[in-house]
C-alpha cells in the first residue's frame, strides 16, 4: 500500500505506480465521493477526439431524409423534455 498527503492547497498526489496501473493522464476528471470506508476517487470517462470524416456516416439510416425544421424541432422537443426533467 502506498501513502500520500493532502497538501495546504487540498491537492493528492496519486501515486505514479497508481496513474500507470490505472493509465491516468495530467488533467483527467475525476468524481469524488464520501463512503463509509473514507474517500472515493473515480475516473471520469472521456472520449478519443475525433474528426469529422472519421465517424461520417458510421451510423445506418433507412427513411426519408428530414428537412431542417424537422431536425430543429426534434432539437427543440428535447430540450423541452430535458429542462422538465430538472
């Protein structure tokens, strides 16, 4: 088991076997959470950036294509539903 201090500022340094084991990065988000057991860091998941042309048309469609203002107001219904939701 390996130990490390909370410094003045209430930062932890993970220890670097830790990072490489669990493949962190400078800059990676973590959640942190109160259990009974103490103190609980998880990693937030993160994507591979991609370019456009990469994933252009990876997905399959069958219909009609939808006009924009279709597209806007499947958008707009959405965000509706996500602001009741809060």
């Amino acid at each position: 088991m390996e130990t490390t201090r909370l410094s003045s500022k209430g930062q932890v340094v993970i220890p670097k076997s830790v990072r490489v084991h669990c493949k962190l990065e400078p800059g990676d988000e973590f959640s942190v959470e109160e259990t009974d057991e103490g103190i609980l860091l998880k990693p937030l998941s993160t994507f591979v950036g991609t370019e456009l042309d990469q994933v252009f048309g990876c997905l399959a469609f069958s219909g009609r294509p939808r006009t924009l203002e279709e597209m806007e107001a499947g958008i707009r219904k959405r965000a509706e539903q996500f602001r009741a939701r809060r």
